[in-house]
C-alpha cells in the first residue's frame, strides 16, 4: 500500500482525537447534568431533561446553517473558532448556578457543537484517500461509539468521588486539549474558502446528493433513540440498573470488531453487503432488548445493536459525502446530521409518548420492527444511480 493510500496519517489521527475528545464530553454530561440539577441546584428531573434537550434542539437548528458556515469561512478556520468557543463555554459550567443562565450556556453551547462535529467529519472525509473512504470514515465515527461507551462510565463514576467544580474543571481541560491538537490538524485546500454567499436557499442548508440517504438515516437514528433516551430506566424497571453501564461496553466492544471488516466490505464490494445485513441485525438486536429478563441478555442484545448500528451510519455518512461534490463535504456532513439529529429528538418525543401505556417491552419490539422499513428506503436511495456510484468506489474529486 503506498503512503498516498495510507488512512492513518498524521493529521486523521489528530481529527479523530479532536472528535473523540468533543463527544466525550458530550455524553459525559448527557449522563451526569441532570444529576447535578437535581443534588446541586436543587432541580427536577424535568429541569435536568429540558438541559439535555435544548443542547440537541440548538444542534439541530444550526446544522442546516453549518455547510454554508464552514464553506464561507474555511474548515480549519471553523474548526478553531467552533471548538475554541466550545471549550470556553465549558470553563462556564463553574461560575454559573442558575437554571435559565444554565439553560441559555447549553443553547449557545450546543450551537458549536453542531457546527464542530460538521466541521470535523468534512475534515476526516477530505484527508482519507477516496478509494479507501468507507473503511476511513468507519474508523472516523468509532470515535464517537467509544465516546457513547467512555463518556457515561466515565463521569458517572467520577461524580461519586470529586466535587462538581472539579468534575467541569477536568473537562474544560479535557476540551482545551482538543483545542491544541486541532492548530496542527493540516486541511487539504478546497480553493473555495471564503468565496461562499449564504443566502437562505436550499442549496446553502442542504446537499441534495446527500438528501436520500439522510432520509434513510432518519429512520434509523429514529428507532435508535429508544436505546439512548431510555435504556437506563428501562433497566431499572426490570431490576438491572447495576448492569446497565456495560450495555453501551458491549456495544462498543462488537462495532470495534467489527468496523474493519465492514469498512473494506463497503470499498470493495458496495455499501449494499454492509448496509443490508446490519439493518435487519440492529432490528434482531432491538427485539432482544425487548425480550430482556436476565443481564446476560441485556449485554447480549448490547453486543448485537452494537454489531448493526454501529455499522450502519458510518456507511450511510459515507454514502452521504460520496453522493456529492467533494468541495461541498461539509454541506453533504450538515445535511445528514440534520437529519440524524432529528430523528434522535423525534423518536424520544414519539417514544416517550407511548412508553407509560404500551410499555418498554412493546416500545422496543415496535421499534425493532419499524426499523426494518430502512431497507425499503435505502433500496429507494439507491435508485437512478449509476453502476460506478452504486459500487460505492466513485472517484470524487477533492
């Protein structure tokens, strides 16, 4: 293999850090805010909910307006000001102890957020060798499956020992370290910086090469928010909190066995030998979870989402910036996460609205079963494409 082909240079390296140590931080306080709403500020659990729930809506209000952002501005530019930003709304944790000043941080944090995750993966998609993309990307993402399982285990265990101060003060330092690293990521010139106008169109929110498959992934993200929003109470309703934590190690534990094989799959052969399979092995592992009464099983059906989902988005991202021009990677990254997002918020509204009379067990299986409309939509995705495109080797030129 030669050097010109090679994913883990330098500078993927330093993305892939940068990404990791973003979303660590993330779902580090998606576990642990509520926590500190209810034991420091005296707050309900509603109160704790609603510090989750405006950082994903500001996320998700800004992702369409972040393609045209990172294109008019640069993505090292971007990249800077989003995470420089970010980590100083970190360092704010600690001075602030009112719930509206706390909801207004997380809004304006969340605004970074969005525009960071975009800005990186467009960088992560630019430095990896197109030949070898699907594999790259796939790596890419585990960065954010090893955040998902880090990130919960990490400060739940830390909030038992250390202060609240403390515990904000690790992570800001944690952030700013990203920060660092990101001066020296080198970002491959799109000789377009600065040169886009945003003028409200479709065009400047979403990439429409990009638009299918987002769609796919909606769904998918849909059916996926019954695991991340109530797993934890699902467990402890079926007396196995004290296991639950490990569920998320499962998962981690079978995307990282698995994503090498998936990744050359997708290169090699065609996103269709990967995405297919995962799908119908997330919705089995889904209607595991549903019929969960032992930890064995809980773990078990950890391992087997973890098999499929964890396959599943890294290919369909993927697909997302391969159907579109390469200049407008950040544009064709925004449109999917726009959609991704939105299915995440969507599903824990929808779901949560039916959980109290049908139950976890019935919520589950339901999604388990819906989620294998995603074949159907991503066989529509795929239409009226070309041999070459539909192979998922397409040259794009960066």
């Amino acid at each position: 293999m030669s050097k010109s082909d090679s994913i883990w240079t330098k500078d993927f390296i330093m993305v892939v850090l940068v990404n990791l140590f973003v979303f660590v931080f993330f779902y580090t306080f998606l576990a642990v805010l509520p926590i500190y709403m209810i034991q420091e500020l005296g707050g309900s659990e509603s109160q704790g909910g609603l510090l989750i729930s405006l950082f994903l809506l500001s996320a998700i209000i800004t992702r369409p307006f972040s393609g045209a952002i990172i294109e008019r501005f640069g993505k090292k530019r971007m990249t800077i000001i989003s995470l420089a930003l970010f980590a100083l709304s970190s360092y704010l944790y600690l001075p602030i102890h009112n719930f509206y000043l706390l909801l207004g941080l997380r809004f304006f944090q969340g605004i970074w957020f969005s525009i960071l995750t975009t800005v990186t993966g467009a960088i992560a998609a630019d430095i990896i060798p197109v030949k070898r993309r699907g594999e790259g990307l796939g790596y890419f993402a585990m960065s954010m499956n090893l955040a998902m399982a880090i990130g919960p285990f990490l400060g739940l265990s830390l909030v038992k020992v250390i202060s609240f101060p403390v515990f904000f003060t690790i992570f800001a330092v944690f952030v700013s370290l990203g920060l660092l690293i990101a001066f020296m990521i080198r970002v491959p010139d799109q000789n377009n910086s600065g040169t886009t106008v945003f003028r409200f169109s479709f065009s400047d929110m979403f990439e429409k090469g990009a638009l299918k498959i987002a769609i796919v992934g909606l769904s998918i993200s849909f059916c996926y928010s019954s695991v991340t929003s109530y797993l934890s109470v699902y467990a402890k309703t079926i007396h196995l909190l004290d296991v639950s934590g490990y569920f998320f190690v499962c998962f981690a534990v079978t995307m990282m066995a698995a994503r090498p094989f998936t990744g050359k799959l997708f290169d090699r052969v065609g996103p269709g030998i990967v995405i297919y399979p995962s799908i119908i092995v997330f919705s089995a592992g889904l209607c595991m979870l549903a019929m969960t009464n032992s930890a064995l099983m809980l773990l078990l059906s950890g391992a087997v989402i973890g098999l499929g989902y964890g396959s599943i988005v890294p290919c369909m991202q993927t697909l997302a910036i391969q159907n579109s021009p390469g200049h407008r990677s950040g544009f064709a990254t925004a449109t999917f996460f726009t959609f991704f997002d939105s299915g995440i918020a969507g599903g824990s509204y929808v779901f949560g609205l039916f959980v109290a009379s049908a139950g976890f067990h019935t919520i589950y299986l339901a999604a388990g079963l819906f989620v294998l409309i995603a074949l159907l939509l991503y066989g529509w995705s795929q239409k009226k494409r070309t041999p070459l495109e539909a192979d998922g080797n397409v040259s794009i030129a960066d």
